[in-house]
C-alpha cells in the first residue's frame, strides 16, 4: 500500500550502467550531453548516470560536509547571521512605518553563506553585491527557455553569472592547491578529499551487485579524489541547493512564527536559557541541545515545504 515496491524500482532505474536503462537514466545521460549542462555543470553530482561513480562523488563531497567540518564552520555562519540581524534593525531603525522584507535579508544570509563557508572567498564590500546578484542571476536563469532547450544558452545573463562565478570558484582552487587547506570552507575540503576504496570494499562490492535479474556491466574507473570539474560543478551545485530552499525555509518559519507568537517565545526562551548556560559562541552542543529549535524547522518544513 505505501508503494515501497515501485518506488524501489524507481530508484533502480535512476542510474546507468548498474540500473535499469529507463528514462530516469536515460534523462541523466541526456542532462550530460544537451546544452543546458553548461548552466548546471555536467560534472556534478546531479548529471552522474553511473551507479558507483555517483556513489564515489557523493562520499568525496560529503567528507566536506561532516559534523566535525560543519562545527568548524559555525563561527562563520553566525558571523553571517549576526551582519544580517543587525542589517534588519538598521533598517527598522530608520523607518518604523515600513515592512521589512524579511526573505530579501534571509536570501542575503544564505548567499553570504555561499562565498564564506562553501567557497571560502574574502570578499571586499563593494564584491558582495556583484556577487549575490551572479548567484541570483544564476539561479532563476535555471528554469529559463534557453537553459531548458539550450539554444542560445551562452547569450543569457544566467550563463554569464555562471562564467563569473566558474571564474572565481577556480581561482580559488588554484590558491588552495598553492597554499594549501583553509581548514573551514567547504570547497576547501573538496580539493583536498580522498576516497580509499579499500575501506569502502563493502560499499563497493555492494555497488556492483544487480539481483539475479538485471545484467552486470563494467565498473566505472576509480578515481581517488575529484576533479577541478568535478570540485568547480559541485561546489556550484552545494550553492544552488542550498540557498533558496534555506531561504525559503526562514522565511516561512518568521512567517509562521509572526502568525503564532507563542511559537517565538517559547524559542526565544529557549535561546536565551542556552546562551546562559553556554555563552554566546554558537557551537555544536548548543545546536544538538536547541530541541525546540529543531521542532520549529522540522515543523516548518512538513507544513510548508520549499520547492526543490
């Protein structure tokens, strides 16, 4: 009755060669070759057909995205938030009478997230703005007529924001590969990734089994560490994911929280008694210790999910 048969199936299909070659393979393989790859990158995550190659990427990436990296990060995030907070009051500040748009600075946060903690980039104050609208640009250019078709993909503000961005997100790398690891940003910890396929042996042989019914092709190469493609589409493809629906998920929680002021009591007690007991920083215990605060998100999302 809750279709765990056919959705399985489903998920079989999605990848090639080791799956089923149905259209969700078929559509991957397609995203690779067509024109509106050059929008979403052809190396990413995404756009990988292969089962095992997938699998490999998926665990070079997440080694940037671990609970000891992601507490590394924390001291940047806040810094972000806090620059976002004290940008809303400002506002309020000089003009009580006028709505403050609360998902234009939910947005800001997310984006400023982008070039801090996933790309690691110093920006100066007149860079930020350049590069918040390259993101947007990018962004909604997704969806457009040209992305979609790929004709006339290159003419379109969206593809040149995503040369800008290539631009800066190599330059970058290439000063990692000089210098060495940051030890904070996400892309950082890309570069430097490795996969040791002798610990993942079970995974691997896992990876290579079809069933009794479904027929066995070569395995994909191995390869120990990502590509500057593959570090360049992924990266990328951390930022698109990340930076609307995050957005879009503040942005319903303060709408949901302004229609029950109870709900932002209660969390604001809550923040308060932790800030007590644990100081200002924010840190990993504090967040595994926000109950509350992790009840107002989950709850955010099953009633409004953020498209994806």
């Amino acid at each position: 009755m809750a279709g765990v048969k056919s959705i399985t199936e489903m998920l079989q299909s999605e990848f090639e060669p080791n799956g089923v070659l149905t259209a969700g393979a078929s559509s991957k393989k397609r995203l690779k070759e067509s024109g509106d790859a050059r929008m979403l990158g052809p190396e990413s995550m995404i756009a990988e057909g292969n089962k095992q190659r997938h699998n490999q990427l998926r665990r070079l990436v997440g080694k940037a995205l671990t609970p000891s990296a992601i507490a590394k990060s924390l001291p940047r995030l806040q810094n972000a938030a806090q620059e976002q907070v004290q940008g809303l009051l400002r506002q309020q500040t000089l003009d009580m009478n006028t709505a403050i748009p609360l998902e234009d600075y939910c947005t800001g946060f997310t984006l400023d997230v982008a070039w801090r903690q996933i790309l690691g980039l110093d920006l100066t104050p007149d860079e930020i703005p350049t590069f918040r609208n390259a993101v947007l640009d990018w962004v909604t250019g997704q969806t457009s007529f040209q992305a979609v078709t790929g004709l006339g993909v290159e003419y379109t503000n969206g593809y040149k924001a995503r040369i800008l961005l290539e631009d800066r997100v190599r330059k970058r790398i290439r000063h990692l590969e000089a210098n060495g690891p940051d030890g904070t940003s996400t892309l950082s910890a890309m570069v430097f990734a490795e996969d040791d396929f002798e610990d993942n042996k079970e995974e691997e042989d896992e990876m290579q089994y079809n069933g009794p019914t479904l027929p066995t092709t070569a395995a994909a190469p191995k390869k120990k560490k990502l590509t500057e493609n593959e570090v360049v589409d992924n990266a990328m493809l951390l930022i698109l994911a990340g930076s609307e629906t995050a957005a879009t998920t503040m942005t319903n929680a303060l709408l949901c929280m302004a229609l029950d002021p109870a709900i932002w009591k209660k969390l604001v007690e809550e923040q308060r008694q932790l800030e007590l007991s644990y100081g200002a920083d924010l840190s990993k215990e504090v967040l595994d210790k926000s109950k509350y605060l992790e009840a107002v998100v989950m709850e955010t999302m099953r009633i409004r999910p953020a498209p994806t």
